[in-house]
C-alpha cells in the first residue's frame, strides 16, 4: 500500500483534461498497491482551490492546494520545487503527471531533484512490489517499449488521452501548502502569445482536419477551416511543408517533430503521408485522405479515401457534412 | 560565447525497424545512424548563435560506445570545434543516469549555454537535458523554438498546447531545442577535412545505477490496409455514409 502524488494541471485557472487523466492514472496505480491514497498537487493563484473538488471526482483523496500571486503563470521551478519538498514527507510510489508542454518541463527537474528515476510519455502502468513495468512507445511512435523502473519510488508522465479520465468520487480532503521559492535561477515569463480562439487544442480535439501542400497557397486553408466548421468544434492542423512555408504556425504541425495525435477522426487534405508526418497520426480511430494522387503514401493508412482536387472535394464535402449534421 | 551541445547518436528516423532477436531492442543491422534530429538543430543553434556574436567556443559532448565518435566528428565537420567522448558500453534507457554523467564533466567547464534536443528520436522522453540543468543548478528553458541571446541574457520562445510563451533567463543555462530554431547546415568538404584534425577527448563516462531498463520491444499493430471510395466529389455520399454508419463520428 502506498500513495501516490499526482500533478493537477491548470492553465488561466482552470484544471485541464490532462489533470483528470493523471488522476485517473495515478488513482489506478494506488490501487494496485492495494489501496493508497492519491494525493493531487493543485497550484494557481488566489482561488484555484475552489477547483479541489473537480478532482475528488476523478478519486483523489487529498488535494493539496498552493496558492500564491506568483502561480498565475507557470512558475516552472517553484512549481517543481514545492512538489518536490512534499514528496519528501511521504513514501509516494510514484509521481504523476501529465506529457503535456507544463509535465514534460516539470517531471525531469523533480526527478532530478529527488534522485528518482523517470519514465515519459507512458501508455500503460503495472505495479508489483518495488517494481513498475511501463510502455511508453517510442522511437517516434514506431516501435512500443516495455520499460522496468526499479526501486520505491519514481517520477511518471502519462501521455495525453492515454488514460481515460475515469469517475470514481472522492470526498477529497484540502489542504494549504506553502508555495516553495524557486532553488534554482528562474526564467520570466514575459509575454503568453494565444493561439487561434475558438478551436479545440489539437491534443484534445476529437475531430481533426488537416491541411498539406496540395492546398497551394495560405489563403485555401480557409477550405480546412470551413470543414472544421462542418463538424463542430474540431481542431485544425498541418504538415511541415505548411509550416515551414509559414501558411500556418509552427504549433500547428502535426508529426514526428510536431504535434503527436490521436484522435477519433482524421482528416487529411492535400497531404502525401510522408513517414514523419504518419508518425504523428498513424494512431488515429479513423484517417480519412483527399489527394489527387491515387498513389500517394497517405492512401495506405486512410481508411476511407477519395482521390481529387482538394480545391473541388473539399467544398462539396463541408456542404455534404453541413447537410448531414442538420440539428446539431 | 563558450556553448556545449549534448548529442544523441540514433537511427535513421525513416527506417523500417525490425526487432532484435533478444525481443528487448531493435536490430541495429543495416540501419543508418546519425546525429539525433533535435539536437542536430542544437548543434546548428550553437553554430549560429557564437557566429552571430563574433566567436567563442562550441564543444560537443556524447555518451556510448566508441560509434558515438562518429556523430562528434560530423558535428566538428559542420564547424564545432571540439568534442568529448563520454564511453560506456551501451547508452542506458535512464534519462537521469545520463544526466548525472553528463552533469558531471560539464561542471566547471565554464559553459555559458548548454544546448540539448527536445528529446531523442529512440528514447523519445524529454528528460536529459532538463535533469542536466538541475544537476548543475542552472536556469532551464524546455523545447525552446526560437533563441537568442541579448545583452547577456537568453530570450526564449516555447510552444504551449494552443499557446506560446515568451521567456527571457540569466546566464549560464541549460537549453533544450524544439524545431523551429535552426535546420542544421551541411558539412563542406572542407569542413569534413577540417574535422579530422580536430580535437576529441575520451574517457569513461560516471553512469552510476541505472534504474530504467528495457524489457521489451515490439512493433505497433499494423493499420488494416487503406480503401479508396471513388474519384472527385462522386464519392461524398459514401464517405459521409461510413462517417455516419462504421467510423460513427457524425
Ligand atoms: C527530420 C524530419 C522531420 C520531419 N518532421 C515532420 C513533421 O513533424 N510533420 C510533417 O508533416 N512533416 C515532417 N517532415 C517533412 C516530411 O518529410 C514531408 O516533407 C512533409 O510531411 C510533406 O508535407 P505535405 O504532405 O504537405 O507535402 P507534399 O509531400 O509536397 O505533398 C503534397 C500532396 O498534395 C497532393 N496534392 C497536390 N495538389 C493537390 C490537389 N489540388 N488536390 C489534392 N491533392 C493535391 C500531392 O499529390 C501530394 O501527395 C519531416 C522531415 C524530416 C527530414
Ligand atoms: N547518450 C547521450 N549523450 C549525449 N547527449 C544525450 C545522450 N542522450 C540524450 N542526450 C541529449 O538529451 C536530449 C534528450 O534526450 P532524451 O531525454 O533521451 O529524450 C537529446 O536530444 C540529446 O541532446
């Protein structure tokens, strides 16, 4: 029996999916260890622990809630370091957090700090004795790792959608933590640049429509957008010969050095299926390809595909789409 | 500017992996190495940045097998000026362990940036670098995708899910690099050539317990083979019908 200490991350105040699924990671494993405690590190500024409760639902027992004006913006090593010195009063099995832009700055610098050993971006977590056996799959989505981490304790990333966020009610206790001050010299924040409003992030979004080259120039993307409207609330995404051309940001690419995503619909639009970009959504429920290239590499994972011009397709498809949702 | 790069050598990315008979790695045969994607673009970012300032010192450090002398020596042909060779029988899959090793020979070496991939090709995990600068103490910047240093300060830019940060942090750092800041240059011949006489010190790397190992490798489930629907916009009706029916998405 051990309790493990999980990362609740938020960003502008509010707990984000990712939060829920580590609960959910870090509630499977406690059990496995035949019945501790999972304690949830919840942190922000004045008034994020009116959120505790959000995760007493997803089973967390305790939620530690650290306060501070400072915590309106990631403060990446204060943050790791109050972690870190909770840690310290408890024999936690693991430490859990999410494989997300804040967990993946955070898990190396309290695995460093603790001496603990780390697993990233893993899919699956087994427990027996002072042992934990993970998968985390790896070279770039290609070839699945079984990982062995010996020893008490350990720092643990999960990767987003991996786990899903399960129910299972708690009446989490809260408790105030002091926020620790940065040990280490710390980088300012001085600006947050938002992205595009109004679209799911593209490691959230259930839908999403995707645009290559074969779209032609910046402008068509308007094409991709229109279908992203067709279906809802879905996200867009690119492949690097977009970004690199600068019709869309950098944030948006989808691949191997981009975005890696796995949603329930994939649409790709103009788009080859170079390997590196495959890389980054060969997991997806359903691949839909446009190309007017019957031979292009994409149409080999697509599960349905159409061979044509985007710039004809793609209109009558949104209509289509448009037609069929009626009602929604 | 004195700039350290830590590089991973690993597989050629567009490979077809096959698994080594041990069921616990891949099978290395045939297989193009080369440095890692990330930290070739730190190896560039760390060209571009002691070019921009007018001169300095660029040192590239790996750890592994004797092979790894071949990624430092590319990274001397495209203009590095020296390497370290940290040796070790294999490179373990314990992200920290590598980071104590490397922490320690980078300790003192006065370095004013320290550059490293976002993370590895193989490993895929993120962690060496960040646990790097822990271990020296330093200010860190993860998955940086734009750098510059003024005025004696790092300037950063770091992709959020959806958002991006601006960050600027004191010297001496540790930086790990995203795409975006810099494609790597293509050694010259002349560089090739230049990079034989280059400096490259060996010795034994400090990997104390290694405590993240790997049992298993396998390769992922296959996708069914791909359908083509039809031609041109005839074949809308039945995309939205298996939208509807089988992918159940609408
Ligand atoms: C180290 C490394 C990392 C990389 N990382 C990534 C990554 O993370 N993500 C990524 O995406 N790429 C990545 N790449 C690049 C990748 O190899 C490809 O170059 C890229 O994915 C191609 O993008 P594309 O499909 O938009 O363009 P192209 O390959 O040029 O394909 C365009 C497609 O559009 C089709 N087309 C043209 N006109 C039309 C039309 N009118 N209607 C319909 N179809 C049309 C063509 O038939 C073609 O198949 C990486 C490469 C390297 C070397
Ligand atoms: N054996 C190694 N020798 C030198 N640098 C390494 C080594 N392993 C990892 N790195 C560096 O750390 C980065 C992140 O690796 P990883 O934490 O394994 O994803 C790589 O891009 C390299 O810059």
């Amino acid at each position: 029996m051990a309790n493990v200490l999980v990362f609740a991350e938020t960003r502008n105040g509010e707990l984000r999916k990712i939060a829920f699924e580590a609960v959910t990671a870090a509630r499977q494993l406690a059990d496995a260890t035949g019945g501790g405690e999972v304690h949830a590190f919840l942190a922000g500024a004045p008034g994020v622990g009116a959120k505790a409760a959000q995760l007493g639902i997803y089973g967390a027992d305790v939620v530690f809630v650290a306060e501070s004006a400072d915590f309106a913006q990631f403060a990446r090593e204060s943050f790791a370091a109050t972690i870190a010195d909770r840690a310290k009063l408890d024999a936690y099995r693991a430490i859990v957090l999410g494989f997300s832009a804040q967990g993946r700055d955070l898990g190396p610098r309290i695995a460093a700090k603790l001496d603990l050993p780390i697993v990233s971006d893993v899919t699956e977590i087994a427990s027996s004795g002072d042992t934990l056996t993970v998968k985390h799959p790896g070279y770039a989505n290609k070839v699945v790792l079984t990982l062995v981490v010996s020893g008490p304790s350990a720092v643990i990333s999960v990767r987003p959608s991996a786990f899903t966020a399960k129910e299972n009610a708690k009446p989490a206790r809260t408790e105030t933590i002091a926020a620790v001050p940065a040990k280490t010299p710390v980088v300012t924040v001085t600006e947050i640049k938002e992205g595009a409003k109004g679209r799911p992030d593209l490691g959230e979004a259930s839908i999403i429509i995707s645009g290559g080259r074969g779209l032609k120039a910046a402008e068509n993307f308007k094409l991709v957008e229109d279908l992203a409207d067709a279906f809802g609330n879905a996200a867009v995404g690119a492949t690097r010969a977009v970004t690199d051309d600068g019709w869309r940001p950098h944030s948006d690419q989808i691949g191997q050095t981009g975005r890696q995503v796995s949603p329930q619909l994939y649409v790709a639009l103009g788009i080859s299926g170079a390997i590196q970009h495959l890389a980054g959504m060969r997991t997806s429920k359903t691949i839909v390809a446009i190309n007017k290239d019957k031979e292009a590499p994409i149409f080999k994972v697509a599960d349905y595909g159409i061979v044509g011009d985007v710039l004809e397709v793609v209109p009558a498809l949104t209509a289509a789409i448009h037609e069929a949702r009626k009602g929604h | 500017m004195k700039i350290a790069v830590c590089i991973k050598r690993t597989p050629d990315s567009e490979s077809r992996f096959k698994i080594a008979s041990t069921g616990a790695s891949i099978d290395e045969a045939g297989l193009k190495f080369d440095i890692d994607d990330f930290a070739s673009y730190a190896v560039e970012a760390a060209l571009q940045l002691n070019e921009k300032a007018g001169g300095g010192e660029t040192v590239v450090y790996a750890l592994g097998p004797d092979n790894v002398q071949e990624s430092l020596r590319k990274a001397m042909s495209m203009g590095v000026d020296r390497a370290v060779h940290l040796k070790a029988d294999k490179v373990p899959a314990d992200g920290i362990a590598i980071a104590k090793a490397l922490a320690a020979e980078l300790k003192g070496g006065g370095y004013d940036l320290v550059l490293f991939g976002k993370h590895a090709f193989d490993s895929s995990a993120g962690v060496v670098g960040t646990a790097t600068a822990e271990f020296l103490g330093v200010a860190c910047v993860t998955a940086a995708s734009e750098l510059r240093v003024e005025n004696g300060a790092g300037v950063a830019r770091r992709e959020l899910e959806g958002a991006a940060e601006m960050l600027t942090f004191p010297l001496p750092a540790v930086v790990t690099i995203d795409e975006g800041v810099a494609r790597p240059r293509y050694p010259s011949l002349k560089g090739i050539m230049a990079a034989k006489k280059k400096p490259l010190e060996s010795k034994p790397a400090q990997l104390g317990d290694i405590r993240v190992t790997v049992q298993k490798a396998e390769l992922p489930p296959e996708r069914p083979a791909g359908r083509i629907l039809g031609e041109g916009v005839a074949a809308i009706p039945e995309l939205v019908k298996l939208l509807q029916t089988e992918a159940k998405v609408l």
